[in-house]
C-alpha cells in the first residue's frame, strides 16, 4: 500500500479528454496524487489539474516544427523532458496511453521519471493496427510492468498475437460519469417531458446513428441501409446523426450533402452538447445504430444499453463481455442490416421488452464507483 502514490498519466489529452478527465477525477478520489503529461499540447497538468506547466514563449514558436517528420521525434521528446524536468519528484507509477510505437521514443525520459511503468491499451490502437506497427511496438511492451487492456476480447486478440506478454496483463476499464445520472433519468416521464422538448410525438421512431464525425463510423452505410427499408418506416420517424465530437468539416459538410439526396427525415447535431443534453438525447431515442470499423465500447454504446434503446451493433464489434454480463442488444453484418432494422421496426414493442434489465446491468458493470479500484490496486501492485 502507497502512502501520497504519485502517478502520471502520460497522453494525448485532447484526443482523449473525457475520459482521461474522468479517470484522474476517480484516482483522486482513491487517494492519488495524478499529473496529466499532454504530448499533443506539451503541457502537464499537476494535481487533478490544480495548475499547469507549459512550454515557455520562446520555445512556443517551435511547436509547428515538432509536427513536421524530420524533427517530430526529436522535438516531442525535447519538449517532454524540459517540462517533467522541471518536476523535481520521481512519480511510482507512469501510466502511458497509448499501448502503440508512438510512445516508444520517450521511453528513456519516462525510465528516469518513474519507478514503474505501464500503458494502457485503449482497443482501438491495437485492434486497427497492421502486424508491422504492431511488432514496432514490442519495444514498448518489453519495457514496462504491465499491460492494462479493459476489454477481454482484445485481450485474448492481444495474447494470440503477443502470447509472451500473458503475464504482464492486468484487467481495468474506463466508466463513465453520465451513467448515474441516466440511471436516474430513464423513466417514461422523462421521456415524453424530453420528446416534448424537441417537439418530437411520443409516438414516433427516432433512430440515432453513430455518435461523433469520424469516417470508421460507417455513417454511409447506415444511410445506404435506412434508404433500403424506406418503405418499412413509419409516417413519423427522425434520423439523428450526433456530429459534435471528433468535429471533421469536410466529413460532416459532404454527410449533410449524403442525407439531403437521401430524402430521409434527418437532424445532424454539430454543437456542443452538455451531459444532460447527451442524456436526454440517449432517452429520446428508440434505437441507436453503431458499425463503427473497430471498438473497443465506447461510452455512447453502454449509455444507450442503459437508455433502453434497441442498439443494433456491428457482429465484428468486440462485444462478447457485454453479452456475457447479460445485455440485450441486436449484432449484424453491414450486408444485414437492412434485414436487421426492418426486424426491429416491425416488432419494436417486443424488442422494447427485451431490453428491460439492461439499465441495472450497466449500472452494476460501468460505472466508476464499480471499476476505479481495478486501476487503484494495478497502480500500487
């Protein structure tokens, strides 16, 4: 057991925010003392974001080299060095996201900054990879304590390709703050208050797809799908397309081009959402759809579960645990969807019911409260 443990969470924070700010908020609340290395920014953060170092004006002016190839190996790692230098303490535990070969050159640094070292694998960044980025970052993985993967089904992905790295594998998981208070939210009040906010009939299907503007999202194939059963929707339905993160104005400028030749009944989401206004559009809908290319669950996936939408999920989709614990939801090929949705449509009360004990499995399953101390007991193992 630690006594005023020290840990850095070294990362890409803007690519990461949510959850990097939630996870530091939670080993906070544990008892530790968390820094937050920016790579992307080349800032760290001290203390649960208490205060912040940054580069120096005179230096800021090289930050647009540092994203040049010729001098981005180089210039990152100097970056890094200057500002954890300034800290004067060794952290016990460096936590590095992510578990790929981008992190490898700041190895050395991290070495003499921290008395162990992990990463953590998010699924994606391992899950996407060719083989040959995958053995580039060996090096990574021969240098620290352990491994941290959430999600089985990447793990066992992770063990089939790295089977000498078994051993080094520990189990934790992101929450996910919204999740309480949808827990609390989900009601049938709240949502004919909520459909009457966004002037929506009680009684019309809102199908929800995707959950931010990113092309593996397959946002394409959703509407190429919902274009086949036109004729299996009903007079009153809306098609939601939440764009407000990973914001990509080409992408989202040619989707809104997409939907409008469509004819569908659509409304695209570009603007900052609150939580509760996520909440409430996880309660208005009535199924979400998601085929992203590659997952490892996003938060937008349990929160819909726990919403009681019928979500209709890609079968490639690494979701086996999900299953296991006991959720309902729908898994399909792209070549099925059609079928699939249609399916769920034509007999969307029945399928209303299946959903019933979802809200209480997540719960149980994804909050923080319920998954903080996995990290906690990995950090002082």
């Amino acid at each position: 057991m630690f006594i005023n443990m020290k840990v850095l969470i070294f990362g890409n924070y803007s690519g990461g925010k949510v959850f990097f700010d939630e996870l530091i908020e939670w080993l906070s609340k544990v008892g530790l003392t968390v820094d937050m290395y920016d790579w992307g920014k080349y800032e760290l953060h001290i203390d649960n974001f208490s205060s912040k170092i940054s580069l120096s004006p005179k230096l800021k002016v090289l930050e647009n080299l540092a994203n040049r190839k010729y001098f981005a190996g180089i210039l990152k790692v100097f970056f890094a060095k200057l500002i954890l230098n300034k800290i004067k303490y060794k952290y016990d535990v460096i936590d590095i996201h992510y578990g790929n070969a981008n992190n490898i050159k700041y190895l050395s640094l991290l070495k003499r900054k921290g008395n162990k070292l992990i990463t953590s694998i998010w699924g994606s960044d391992f899950h996407r990879l060719p083989n040959e980025a995958r053995n580039k970052a060996k090096e990574l993985y021969d240098n620290v304590n352990y491994i941290i993967i959430g999600n089985p089904e990447v793990k066992n992905e992770f063990v089939k390709y790295f089977d000498d790295y078994e051993y080094k594998i520990r189990s934790a998981g992101f929450g996910d703050n919204k999740l309480e208070t949808l827990y609390e939210e989900v009601s049938n009040d709240n949502f004919r208050k909520y459909r009457k906010k966004y002037s929506l009939d009680i009684n019309s299907l809102v199908i929800t797809c995707g959950y931010k503007a990113f092309h593996v999202l397959q946002h394409y194939e959703m509407i190429d799908a919902i274009e086949k059963i036109k004729e299996n929707l009903p007079q009153d339905y809306l098609l939601i397309f939440p764009l407000t993160y990973h914001k990509n104005e080409e992408y989202i400028r040619n989707l809104k081009k997409r939907l409008a030749e469509s004819g569908l009944k659509y409304l695209v989401l570009e603007d900052y959402l609150t939580d509760q206004e996520v909440i409430e559009i996880r309660i208005i809908s009535d199924i979400y759809i998601t085929i992203p290319k590659s997952d490892h669950a996003s938060s937008s996936f349990v929160e819909y579960l726990m919403a009681n939408n019928i979500v209709v999920a890609g079968d490639w989709l690494p979701y086996k645990m999900h299953y296991d614990m006991g959720l309902y939801f729908e898994s399909t090929s792209i070549f099925n969807l059609p079928t699939k949705l249609s399916d769920v449509i034509r007999d969307l009360p029945a399928y209303k019911l299946k959903v019933k004990e979802n809200r209480d499995i997540v719960l149980n399953n994804f909050s923080w409260k319920n998954r903080i101390n996995n990290w906690k007991i990995i950090y002082e193992e």
